[in-house]
C-alpha cells in the first residue's frame, strides 16, 4: 500500500532537510526534489500536496531557480516558504522587490483568520530571514498575515488552494508553526496521516520477504544504528539466509566489538561472522600520520577484506545496505566543499559482485531510523548511540597510530564516557570523545619526572553536527575526570578540555 505523499521541491536553503522531517513527524510520507525535478517525476508520486522550500536566490537573479509553471496545475496545494512563495508568487504574476530593510531573527507578526491560522486574528512571534518579499501578490491572493515590515508576511489563494508563508514554520522560533504545517497537511491537502514507524516495520518486512525470496543475502554490519536496524528488519524478512559481517577493525571504543557481537548473535539469534583484524589493519597504517590518508586506507582496507569474506562464505548474491534518506536526497543548492570524505561502505557494490542491492532504510531520516531500531526491540544504547566516524579512533588518535596508543585512548576514553554517563551530563551532550594527541609533556609523578602523552577531552552540543559548541560540563566533573585519567592511565600526564566551537574547528581533531 502506497503512503500518501507530500513533494518538496528543494530550491537549496539550509534547513530543508528540516521541513521534511515536520512532515514526517506530523504522520504525512514526503519526498524531497530538487526544485527542477521533471513533472512527470512528480506526478507519478501522485501527490496530496506540493511544498516549495526556501533557498537563497532572488527571483530576479540571472540563473533564478522558479518552479515548473506545470506544478499549479497539478490540481493539489501547494505552500510556498521564503523563497518559495517568492518564487511562486512570481511564476504567477506577483511583483517582488527588495524589502526596505532586511527582517531576520523573531518578528512580531499579525495572522489574519484563514485556512492556515483558524481563529480570529491573533498576535504573536515568529522566524524571519529574508531580503526580498512579495510586494503584489497575483491576481486571486490576498494577505494573509503581516509584520511591521512586510505586509504580505503570508499570502492565500483559497480558491486554487495555494498558500505562502515569508516566515519559516520549520523552526522553533516561530511557535505557531507546526500547527500550522498540520493544518496544511490535514485540512487543505486532505492527507489522513497514514505514515507510522510501526506500518513501515510491518510493510517494510513484508516486501522485503518478497523480494527476497530465494535469495541469500549479505550484510556488512558496523554497529551503527543505520547498519544495525537495516540487518534486524532483513533478519524479521528471511531469517537464516542473512549472513552478517562485522568487521572489527580494532578502531572501535572499549568493549564495543563483544558489546556488538552479543546483541546480534545473542539477543536476536543471527548467523553472525565476526571478522578480527585489528594486526591487518595497524600493519596498513603503520608509519600514517595524515588524516585524509589514513580514511583512503580504512576505506579501501574495509572493502578487501568485505570482498574475502564475501568470497569465502561464497553463496550470497544479494547485499544489503544501511543507507538511509539524507544520505540518497539530491540537494537543489549547490555541493559543498569536502572538508573530511566521511567514510562508508557506500564503495562496496562497484567492487563486488552482487546481483543487486537492496537499501531498505532509504526513505527514512535518522530519526525515523531510530524509531524503528526501539519499535524493533534493538537496545537503546545503539539505537541511541551519538554518531561515531567509519574511521574510529583511528582519527583520534593523532599522527602516527600504534597498538599501545590505541589502549592508552580506549582507557582514557572509556573513563570520560563512563563518569558523563553516570552523573547524567551525557544527556544534554551531542558526541563527546577523548582524543589522543601527538604531544608529549613534562610532568611529575611521585618524585619522579615523567613525559608522557596529552590527551584532550571533547564534548559538543548541536543539532546537525554542521555547527556545533562545546559543552559546560561542571568544573568539578572535569577535575574528577581527569584526576581519574592521569592516575588510572599511564603514559597520559595532562587532560585539556577542547573549548572551541565548529566553526572554525570540526568536531573530530583530524
Ligand atoms: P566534523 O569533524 O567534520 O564531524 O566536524 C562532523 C560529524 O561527522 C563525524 N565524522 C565522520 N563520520 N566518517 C564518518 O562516518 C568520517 O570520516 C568522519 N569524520 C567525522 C563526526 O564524528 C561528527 O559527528
């Protein structure tokens, strides 16, 4: 059974990923397109409902990205934000010009009584950011809200169900604005709000068992909740003919390999092969100091030694893969820098010789991947777990990489994780990590000199690890922290605590 569906054509802000996930959690399937995305495309998802996300052109730029005029015909409605009802409203004979002043941060705003606000007019605050506005809506539209500044701050066409909004709804900042994104969901797109974790689970280990049939299927599985969900929904599907691999690269935290081990073989019974190849690994590294190097090597490594296995359990013509939906979303701005290449194990199908891969997490956004990890019965703490980089603590360790360092990070590491989690300062921390780093200091032990390594501690706050800040962690858990360091660690004789914020740092030290 096919979800009803909301299409968002992505004109390139930021924060579009964000209105999807709006959606999502308001119980309505949607799909993000870039903005010039064919319109048989679109019509063949057959849509409640168009979205037109905010971006950073002007409508009067020479490369203006405007939406397909095809879209208003469509017959469904549509809402337009930022610098989508600018676009719309231009497409269909509005004027817009550059605001007298720009609005950005919290605005006082007046809504007017209309299909998005209900009620009588209602005063309140909501989340601006844009230079240029609506001055004339087209023909049909009225206003629907304003601000001091910005007299159509939204704009409605009941007629053709089209809909604006200059503020963003997205946020937290603009209160109003769920209720409002729902309002347009149920009562102007008529969606009943059919798309739950729990159908997903039922729907998704049905197809997937159809699909499947006859089939021996691989699994290369890291211990990451998007690899961990994707091998405990195939393993619901066909049970025995899924064959995991995890391959343990001596790069993890403390403990993590058994921890991982357990739960699969263990906790849900599956023909688990868990493949120990620290040596290989260390032996491929060794003399490696720059950080881009070392991800080429743990890439490529990973890839041979997935390749041999896959070669020796020898009967596997399927592979399943964790991907999940931001991972797939072609965005409609243009691509960043690479700052880091993130490592996955997106390389493996050019390599390999699978019939087909199958990537059952693709629609679902992280945190929809979570959901169906707890609906699944998978444990919290990897459900949960705050993200960790394909590379390990290969990139945590500073420089050069030896078995001894790795030990030194992974005690140290495990003390600092351990005293956040039990006095409870983990909760309002996003990823926080102790790295190894390449110097040595003086110091004094006993009556003794020492000269030992300097380990730093690093904790952040953010919300989509684009930004981020580090955290306050109370004086007194530091000190404890890293009095139980110097003395429980050797060779690490000074603790710093990272305090800078992303950007200009990156989280991770390499
Ligand atoms: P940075 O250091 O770029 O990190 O601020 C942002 C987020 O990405 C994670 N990270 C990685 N993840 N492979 C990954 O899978 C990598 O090579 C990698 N490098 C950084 C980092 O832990 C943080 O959550």
């Amino acid at each position: 059974m096919k979800n009803e569906t909301i299409v968002l054509l992505d004109f390139g802000a930021q924060y579009n990923q964000l209105i999807a996930r709006r959606v999502r959690e308001a119980n309505v399937y949607c799909e993000l397109l870039p903005w010039n995305s064919d319109i048989e495309k679109i019509k063949a998802l057959e849509p409640k409902g168009i979205i037109l996300t905010g971006g950073p052109a002007s409508v009067y730029a020479p490369d203006a990205p405007l939406p397909d005029k095809a879209v208003f015909s469509l017959g469904v409605p549509v809402l337009g934000i930022c610098y989508g009802m600018q676009s719309m409203c231009h497409v269909l004979g509005g004027k817009i010009a550059k605001a007298e002043k720009r609005e950005y941060g919290k605005k006082d705003i007046v809504l007017k009584p209309s299909p998005l606000f209900l009620g009588p007019e209602t005063k309140t605050t909501c989340w601006m950011s844009h230079t240029d506005q609506v001055e004339t809506a087209p023909a049909g539209f009225v206003s629907a809200a304003r601000t001091e500044t910005c007299p159509n701050a939204a704009v409605m066409d009941t007629e053709r169900r089209f809909f604006g909004v200059q503020f963003h709804p997205e946020v937290e900042h603009t209160p109003f604005g769920g209720d409002m994104l729902r309002r347009f969901l149920y009562d102007i797109c008529g969606c009943s709000g059919d798309w739950h974790v729990g159908g997903f689970v039922k729907e998704c280990v049905a197809s997937l068992r159809e699909e499947l049939k006859g089939h021996k299927v691989l699994c290369a599985l890291s211990g990451g909740v998007d690899s961990s969900v994707a091998a405990v929904l195939t393993h619901k599907a066909i049970g025995k003919d899924l064959t995991c691999v995890f391959l343990d690269h001596g790069l993890l935290r403390r403990d993590e390999g058994d921890q991982v081990e357990a739960v699969f073989r263990k906790d849900f019974d599956m023909e688990l092969v868990r493949v120990n190849c620290e040596e290989r690994f260390l032996q491929k590294l060794a003399g490696v100091r720059e950080p881009e190097e070392k991800r080429k090597i743990i890439g490529a490594e990973f890839i041979n030694v997935f390749e041999e296995e896959a070669k020796r359990l020898g009967r596997c013509d399927i592979l399943i893969q964790g991907t999940i939906y931001p991972d797939v979303i072609e965005s409609g701005g243009p691509s960043a820098q690479v700052i880091k290449s993130h490592h996955n194990v997106g390389g493996l199908p050019e390599v390999m010789d699978f019939k087909a891969v199958v990537e059952p997490l693709r629609n679902l956004f992280k945190d929809e991947v979570r959901a169906v990890g707890l609906e699944l019965g998978i444990p919290e703490f990897l459900v949960n777990r705050q993200p960790f980089p394909g590379p390990g603590l290969a990139v945590r360790v500073i420089g050069e990489i030896t078995a001894e360092k790795l030990r030194i990070l992974k005690d140290a590491d495990a003390i600092f994780r351990a005293e956040l989690e039990e006095n409870g300062a983990a909760k309002a921390i996003d990823q926080y990590f102790a790295v190894l780093t390449d110097m040595r200091s003086v110091g004094v032990m006993g009556d003794g000199r020492t000269y030992d390594y300097l380990l730093a501690l690093r904790a952040v706050t953010t919300t989509d690890f684009m930004t981020a800040d580090w955290a306050d962690i109370p004086h007194d858990l530091l000190r404890k922290i890293s009095n139980r360091i110097t003395n429980e660690v050797d060779h690490i004789n000074r603790v710093v605590y990272d305090i800078t914020q992303k950007p200009p740092a990156t989280i991770e030290w390499e």
